[in-house]
C-alpha cells in the first residue's frame, strides 16, 4: 500500500469556495479512496448514485469510480477526512479485490460511531504529512489496519465456488480495462458502444451487460463521465470559452453539453469554474 494523499478539509460550505478534494473526479485502476465525514451534511455523488451525507459517515470509492461532494448540496458545513491511496494488484490482490466488491455493496457506506476512529484519521493525516520515510510508513499501516478492521473483517470465506466467480469475474474484467483504456484514448472522439464493443470482439449486448455488473454505469454513462471530467479540468484550469470545450470533446452542441455536465457535477459550466475556477494570467 502507498499513501497518494491525505486531507483535512474544515466546514466547507457553498458560501466559501469548495475544497478542491471535494470536486468532480475519479482516480486510476489501482486507487481507492476513502472519505470520513465528522460533521455537515450534504450529497455525496458516486458515479450516478447520489447519497445523503450526515455525520460520522465513512465512504469509499474504487479505482475509476467518478465522485465528488455536491457543493450545492451542502446543507451545513462539512467537515472530513480524505486518504486517497493505491494497492498493487499482485502483491495486495486479496485486499484489493475485497475492496472492489464491498464498494459496489451496502457497505460502501457505513456510519462510525466509534470516536476513536476520528483519532485514527487524524493520525493518519499527520503522519502521512510527514517528511520523515518511516512516520509516512506508519501511516500505511494505520490505514490497512483501519481497512481491515471497517471493511474486511466480516469478509466471506473462500469456496470453490467463489473460486470459479472470481475467475469469470477475471475475464470480464479484462474486458472492461481493455474498454476503458479505448476510451481513454479516443476521449475527444464520438465514440459508439457498438464500435467499442466490435473492437473487444463480443456483441454490444453482452459488453453492456459485464461492464454494468462491474461499473454499476453503462459504457455510454462511463463515457460521458470520463468526458465530464476532462472537460472539467479545461474549465477549471484553462479560459477556454463553454462552447469551445464542448466542440473539442465532440458533443453535439453546448447545450447538450451543459446538460450532461450539470447532470455528472450537479453544476453548470459557468458555476463550476465558479466554485472551483484557477486564476489563469
């Protein structure tokens, strides 16, 4: 396991402008995240699922999973922690994979009544804050230990049943990365499921069913996300006009665009370069 990041974020509130951890966006294959709210309430978006935040609620999200705080949404301050951190598939497959269907579960999300457990974040957060090596490795096992003991203590045994799951699990997932990636690479283009789904060699039919049973998302929702959150980054980062973005990643027209952006952020272009705007010279 490696920390990527750790945050504290103190009652962000619409009023102010929102916390750039708290945007609209997702992470590689590799990366989980967890966020533990202590206090505020609002909406916490994961993929197309909106989830009401109150206190003590603790999230994770997967590798891919698109997902932010809707600053629009906040109906008292929030305060929370977030880890953002990586496994490797081989070495940590069994935590990893664990990881993978409980935040595709109910237990997703979990509320912590434990007050300890806030102790724990914050170590964390220091200590992965550090520059010293060894403190930054401590907070690598705060964390595995944290995970263990929230998310997978109560895992399920192995079987040969489960065995042969996780195989077939296996081969739809190598559909699904290899899917990914071409849409990964082809971002600025139009791009059809049935086009995507020829290039993998299976039927549209079959490639909508496995990618939804592992994204809980359609490739077309998928696709559009990923476009979302590149097109988030332009407005966030460049001055780039509304409608140029929109032509560059290939929507029918701005309208069309700002309708499937305030549908994936839950703001309009305008109010997202707004709330989470860089100053460009």
């Amino acid at each position: 396991m490696q920390i990527i990041d750790s945050v504290y974020v103190y009652r962000m509130f619409l009023g102010d402008k929102a916390s750039w951890n708290g945007r609209y966006h997702s992470h590689k294959e590799n990366e989980f995240e967890i966020h533990f709210f202590i206090e505020g309430s609002g909406v916490f978006l994961s993929n197309k699922k909106r989830i009401p935040i109150h206190n003590k609620n603790l999230f994770i999200t997967s590798p891919r999973e698109f997902h932010s705080i809707l600053p629009d949404k906040i109906e008292k301050p929030i305060t929370y922690y977030a880890i953002l951190f990586s496994l490797d598939k081989k070495a940590e497959g069994e935590m990893f994979e664990s990881l993978c269907r409980i935040a595709e579960s109910n237990k997703k999300r979990q509320t912590i009544e434990e007050s300890s457990i806030q102790f724990i974040f914050e170590e964390i957060f220091k200590l992965s804050n550090s520059k010293d090596a060894q403190l930054k490795k401590s907070a690598e096992l705060l964390t595995q230990g944290l995970i263990y003991r929230l998310f997978i203590s109560n895992a399920e045994p192995s079987g040969a049943a489960q065995d042969f799951q996780h195989k077939s699990e296996e081969v739809s997932s190598n559909h699904v990365s290899r899917s990914i990636h071409i849409m990964e690479e082809k971002i600025y283009e139009n791009l059809k499921v049935e086009e995507l789904a020829a290039e993998l060699g299976l039927s549209a039919e079959h490639f909508i069913r496995i990618f939804r049973q592992k994204m809980n998302i359609t490739p077309l929702q998928y696709f559009y996300r990923l476009k979302i959150k590149t097109a988030a980054a332009m407005i966030s980062n460049t001055n780039l006009l509304v409608n140029d973005i929109a032509k560059k990643m290939s929507f029918e027209n701005q309208f069309h665009f700002s309708r499937i952006f305030k549908k994936c952020t839950g703001l309009s272009p305008t109010e997202y370069r707004k709330m989470y705007g860089q100053k460009i010279r």
